[in-house]
C-alpha cells in the first residue's frame, strides 16, 4: 500500500477547487494549509478516518498497516490517515514498517495519536486505545465517532478494522433535504450499525466537538508534516465477483 | 561501451550475433514506445518496416549457422495471424508460453502494420487478449492490467489511442462485470467462437450502466500500477531511461488524463480524483517533452537535453519556496528531471541551472537508442550533431544565400550545412581509417575521436572507426562500434560485411557466415 502526505492532498484538492492546475498556477496562489484543508473538505465525498495507535503499545495496529490494506479497508468514501515518521511522503509511495515508527519513544500521554483522541473524547472516561476516529470535516469537525480496537492479533484488528470501515461505508450517501450534490456519514445511522455489528464505539456530543474542532485545528497544523493519507491498492480484486469481500 | 564479454571459440552460445539481435528486438521496443509519444509512427512506417525486415534476416542468419539466438523470458506477447504455435493467445514468454524469437517479432510487425490500417481490428486484438489473459489468470484484474500495460511497455502499441481506448474498454468490461466465464480455459483453436461469444457481451452490455463502483476500485489498480511505474521513471540512471521511461508513462498518463476529466461523472472516490489531477499534470510535462523533441527535429537541432528551458519554471518555485526547497518542491510536483539529476542541480542557483553542463550520459542519448528516437521523430542519425554549427558559420551562410535573417533562413541554411557537412564528414572518416601507416595510429585515432564528438551517431563514422580499431587490434572497441553503426544504419552492406570480417578475424566462422548474410540483403545500400 502507498501514502501519500495529507499536505500533498489537501494541496491537490486546493489546486482542483482553484482549477489553476495547469503550468505555474498551483504554486502562484498562495494559500495556508488550513485553506487548502477546507478545499480537501469541500472536495471529499465522505468522511476520514484516523487511525491511533502508538508504535509500540499498540503494534498489532501498526502491523496491520504493515499489512498494506488499509486503504482498500477503507474504500472509496474514507480517507484512512495515519501518523508516520519522519515525515509523511510528499511523492507517493509503498509505506514501510520504519515509517510506522511515530512517536515510538513517547509515553502514550505525550503521543500526539493519543492526544487526538482526548480532544475528541475529553469526558473523565477517555476512551482506551488503539482505535479509530471517524470525523466528517478536517476543518472543523461536526460529528465524531471512536471505534475502539480492541484486538489480540493484526488479524483481528484487520478483521474490526473493516467491520468499522464497512458500517461507515454503508453510511455514506446524500443528504435528505441537502442539495449539495455530495455524499455524507450519516452518524446517526453509523452509530446504529457499529450497535448492530457489536463494536464499542463513543459519540461526541455537539458541544464537545467545538471544542475538539478548537483543538484539532492546531493539532493538525502542528504535526501535519507527519499526516499520511492511505491510498488504495486494490489487491485481489477478481473478475466477476463483486469486490468489497464483507467477511 | 557494450556490456560484452570477450569469448572464446569453443563458447559460441553467447554469440556476438546474439547480442547484436538482443539490441535489435530492444530497438523494436524502443520504437514502439518512443512513436507512441511522439505520434509520428504513420510517416515512418517504411523505415520501420525495414528495421524488423533486418532484424528477422539477423535472427534467420544465426539460426542458419547453428548459432544459438537469445532467449526473450518474461516478455509480454500476443499471437499474430501468421506465425504462432501455441494454443495460448498470449501471455509471457517461458512462464506462459513458449515463442520463438521469429513469432515474437512477427507479433509486432504484424499487428503494428494492422495499426494503421484497421485500428478497430487492432484494438479488439489486445481487448480479447487481455481479457482473456486475465481470465485465465484467476480472473486477477491486477495481472490482467500489468500485463496490458506491460504490452504498451513494450511496444506493441505505437499510436497512443489505440492503447488508451484498448485500456478503457477493458476497465468498463470489468466495470460493467459481463459474464466472461465463457474464455475460461479457451485456446487458440476456439479463436470464431470467442469473437462470436466476445461480441455478443458487447452487444448484450452496449446499454448497461457502469458499476461505478467497481469502476473506481479497479481505477484504483490502474493508479496504484502508474504511480510503481513513475517511481521507475524518477530513478532512471541514464538519459536513455529517463527518454524511455517518460514514454513509457505516456500511455497510462493520458488515459487518467481522460478519466480525470469525466471524474465527476464517474463519481471517482477522493484519493484517486486527487491523485488523477496529479497525473494529468505528469502528462502535460510529458507532452512537453515530446514537443520539445519535435521542435529540435523541425530546426534540426541537436537531440541534447538540458534545463535551460526549466529557468522560469524553477523561479517562480523559488519565490513560492524562498527557504531553499524548490528544487525538492518542483521535481516532486513536475515530471521534468530524474532524481539522480536533481542531485547533480542540487547546488545550482535557479540563475545558474540551465548552465549546468550535465554529464555526456544525461546529455545525449547514447548508440542504441538514437535510431528509435530519429524513427519517432522523423531524423536519421547521420543528420545530428552533438551541438550546433557556430552562430557566425550559419550567420555567413544565411547571407552566401541571400536570404532575410530570419528564424527560418537559419533552419534552412543549418539544413544545408549538415547536409553537406555529414557526407564530407563519412569521406573523412574513411580517409583516415585507411591510413595504413602505424606511425599515424595515434593521430589517426585521435581524429576520428573527434569526429565522432561533433557527429556522436554517425553511422559510417562509427562503422570507419570500428574498422580502424581493429587494425589496431583493439577488438573490444571495434565491436562495440561495429554493432553501434549497424543499431543506427542497419542499411548499409559494408558494415555487415566488416562485422564479418572482424568475426572471421576473431575465428568465428559460423558468425563470419551469418553477418555475410545479412549483408547479402538486396535491399542494403552499397555504399563503397
């Protein structure tokens, strides 16, 4: 599986909105990261989804990275990220197991993977760790769930993994009474399905997001250069099966 | 030099007539690629003829001798009407099917003459194989989509279009997830039956909607392989990969340049619409690239690449990224240099970068890939220079020919000169390398040194100083020019016949016989 850094991305999707691709128009617009992170939003048809986990304490997750299908996990809809070391590639390539290495030496109260998650999850029962953060905006979040991962093997954490990606997936679509001609998480639905498929899971409420929206924007600019976005790879699509193999 | 080992009489498996073939299918290659971007395989189509017709008498010359000719493994073939003995329809060699060096090239010069005449029958050719390729290959989209693209890797597709429309009806066959259980396990015998079954699909999904869906999951292969094949591109080594490699992305380029554009419709997930933005860009530098290559020919200039075209490019990445890194900015955005020679730039200033006189490997294209680049582009390697006549020199001529001083006097009087300066220099050359006196030997050498400076790919050059090399009795080098002038004017009968006689020399009769052959070929220019 490839990454590629969530700078490069959200550039990208800044140069697509300004429709200035082509000869030196990317470069001769001037824009903060926080601007070219709005047009990612604007752009993205579905959600994201943060991977936390600490290299150490949580290595059944970052073997299952490893394992190189996180971005198929994901699928079309979400754009899996995930923190690398040292720095997230800029052109984009395979994800080797040293990049997995974030924060190896910091204690899981100083990792920044963690510090995402008690913004998000601040109440006196942060959720335990690893896990997943599925949020609608990187700007500035309006719905938040943490899907715990809770897992003995990378297997089993693959296994979660998609069970978690799939649940979101099936609720992504467009907004009843919202014609913006895009596609959403409904994370009311969402919640439901993770019930369903009994997966433990937190929501934050309205007034906790504004503040982890507060939090998350300097969060974000302050370890940007570490945020790799997951690119599909697509492995093991066969001819007339459909793809996306549930179980 | 070529990568040739010096052998003995009794080791005549690793021939010299082996490589020199070895060279020759590369140039098939190179020419398919190369002619793919630079859209100028129609008015080149006799010299391509000729080139394989040579190719094939070289491969029948060897076998003819009992010399054993080298083994193509791991290339990407499919069956052509003609010569074909196995019931597969294509796959690799030795790992899918077993094909003989004459079928493999029959395969291309068969299909490619198709190309221009029936694209449709051309196109529906490689849709049908690589369909059933895929197919018999556990139904592996991936594989079926590496080996398509291997096929455009290697040549088989030398009008661009034709690979991109080929390539799309595959994905939307998959897409639209017809029923093609019906080539499973299917040979070559039941060729009508699968065009019927193969047919009918179409006609039965002509109205079906996509399964967008899968579209984009099987985008998302297609993304993954290109982006493999880019990194391959970034660490080319030499200025003939970088030339390849960048031609070899065109294909898949364009066709993400064409989905890109009807992304919004296709409802392509957010990672892959961003990554086609991206590609679309590459594509737009490639096609620069190819551009420039065809000005150089319209001017007949020098086929050097340097940087002096990328100033204002790197300028204006300069003011953009004032702490230094512009140049890492810039050659991860833009398909415009290697990594090997961003190194080489690394202390350049943006004022001096077009200045920096890159080493001759990434200056000019070398020996055995300046045929293929003049076929794309419509030169002949006698015809160019290392670097241009001397202003003054054209300046005179223009006025000698009392013409206005304008671009197109100089083109036309820079035309001129070579012309007369190309013939003049293949006398010289011959001059000197009949210069019997060994006191003379180092001058002599020496001078055609320099000649073959200034005229780097002329073949008679080349071929008089593989001749003079030998009568010095330096071996390594006479066959390394010998081989080098018949890669870049397989035409001319004297040099067949001195590669005989430097084999005859070296003892190796059956290899003496086989290039007398070749140079028995009624259509070679005598040019005694």
């Amino acid at each position: 599986m490839k990454c590629l850094s969530l700078i490069k991305i959200a550039e990208e999707a800044a140069y697509l909105a300004e429709g200035k691709r082509y000869a030196l128009g990317p470069i001769t617009t001037p824009r903060t990261f926080k601007e070219a992170l709005r047009a990612l939003d604007d752009r993205h048809r579905g959600v994201y989804a943060f991977v936390a986990f600490h290299p150490v304490a949580d290595r059944l997750v970052s073997e299952y990275i490893d394992l190189g299908t996180l971005g198929d996990d994901a699928g079309p809809a979400i754009v899996a990220l995930f923190l690398v070391t040292p720095e997230a590639p800029r052109v984009p390539r395979e994800v080797h197991a040293s990049d997995l290495q974030f924060g190896v030496t910091l204690t899981f109260e100083e990792h920044p993977a963690y510090d995402l998650v008690r913004f998000f999850f601040p109440s006196e029962s942060t959720p335990r760790l690893p896990g997943i953060v599925f949020f609608d905006r990187l700007g500035a979040a309006r719905s938040a769930i943490y899907v715990l991962l809770d897992a003995k093997s990378k297997d089993q954490v693959m296994k979660l993994a998609r069970k978690a990606f799939e649940a979101a997936d099936r609720c992504v679509g467009r907004t009843p009474g919202l014609d913006d001609g895009r596609l959403h998480l409904d994370f009311d639905r969402f919640a439901a399905q993770l019930l369903k498929a009994s997966l433990p899971y937190y929501r934050q409420g309205k007034k906790g997001l504004r503040a982890a929206a507060y939090l998350t924007g300097a969060w974000l600019n302050k370890n940007k250069s570490a945020i790799a976005a997951a690119i599909p790879k697509v492995a093991g699509l066969a001819g007339k099966a459909g793809g996306g193999d549930a179980e | 030099m070529i990568d040739f080992r010096e052998k003995s009489d009794d080791a005549l498996n690793a021939s010299w007539i082996g490589h020199v073939i070895e060279l020759q299918i590369e140039q098939l290659r190179f020419i398919g690629v190369l002619s793919a971007s630079s859209g100028h395989f129609e008015q080149e189509s006799d010299h391509v003829r000729a080139v394989w017709e040579i190719t094939s008498a070289t491969i029948a010359a060897a076998r003819r001798h009992n010399i054993e000719v080298p083994r193509q493994h791991a290339r990407p073939v499919v069956y052509n009407p003609s010569n074909w003995h196995n019931e597969a329809l294509c796959g690799y060699i030795g790992s899918d099917v077993s094909v003989s060096l004459p079928e493999l090239i029959t395969s291309y010069m068969e299909l490619w003459l198709l190309s221009s005449k029936l694209s449709e029958s051309y196109k529906n050719h490689f849709l049908k194989c690589a369909l059933w390729f895929t197919q018999n290959h556990g139904a592996d989209l991936r594989r079926g989509l590496v080996f398509l693209l291997d096929l455009f890797y290697s040549g088989f597709f030398p009008r661009v279009r034709l690979f991109t429309e080929t390539l799309d009806s595959f994905v939307r066959f998959y897409a639209l997830e017809a029923d093609l259980t019906f080539l499973d396990g299917t040979t070559l015998k039941e060729k009508e039956t699968i065009n019927q079954e193969l047919a009918a699909v179409v006609r039965m999904t002509a109205q079906s909607p996509l399964n967008l869906e899968r579209y984009d999951q099987i985008l998302g292969i297609v993304i993954d392989l290109v982006l493999d094949r880019v990194e391959v591109a970034y660490r080319a080594q030499s200025l003939d990969e970088w030339i390849f490699e960048q031609a070899a992305l065109y294909g898949p380029l364009l066709y993400l340049g064409f989905v890109h554009a009807a992304a919004d419709e296709l409802k392509v997930g957010t990672t892959n619409r961003l990554l086609l933005s991206r590609f679309e860009e590459m594509a737009a530098d490639l096609g620069a690239t190819a551009g420039f290559r065809a000005v150089q020919a319209d001017f007949h200039l020098p086929p050097e690449w340097s940087l002096d075209a990328k100033d204002k490019l790197a300028t204006a990445y300069q003011e953009r990224f004032p702490d230094g890194s512009w140049l890492d900015r810039m050659t991860e955005d833009r398909m415009v240099m290697p990594n090997a020679v961003r190194e080489l730039v690394r202390h350049a200033s943006t004022h001096t970068l077009g200045n920096v006189r890159l080493p001759r490997e990434w200056r000019l294209p070398s020996e055995r890939v300046i045929r293929p680049l003049c076929i794309a582009h419509g030169r002949h390697p006698a015809m160019l220079r290392s670097t241009d006549f001397p202003n003054d020199l054209l300046a005179a001529g223009v006025r000698a020919m009392d013409l206005p001083f304008t671009p197109e006097s100089v083109v036309t009087v820079r035309a001129q000169l070579l012309a007369e300066d190309s013939s003049a220099i293949a006398l010289e050359a011959r001059d000197l390398a009949q210069t019997a006196d060994p006191a003379l030997a180092y001058e002599t050498q020496l001078h055609l040194a320099q000649l073959r400076e200034i005229y780097p790919w002329h073949p008679e050059v080349c071929h008089q100083s593989g001749k003079f090399a030998q009568t010095t009795g330096d071996f390594s080098s006479a066959l390394t020019m010998l081989t080098y002038s018949v890669l870049m004017d397989p035409f001319s009968k004297q040099a067949w016949l001195s590669m005989s006689t430097l084999a005859s020399v070296k003892q190796w009769s059956s290899e003496a016989a086989a290039f007398r052959d070749v140079s028995a070929l009624p259509f070679l220019v005598d040019d005694r």
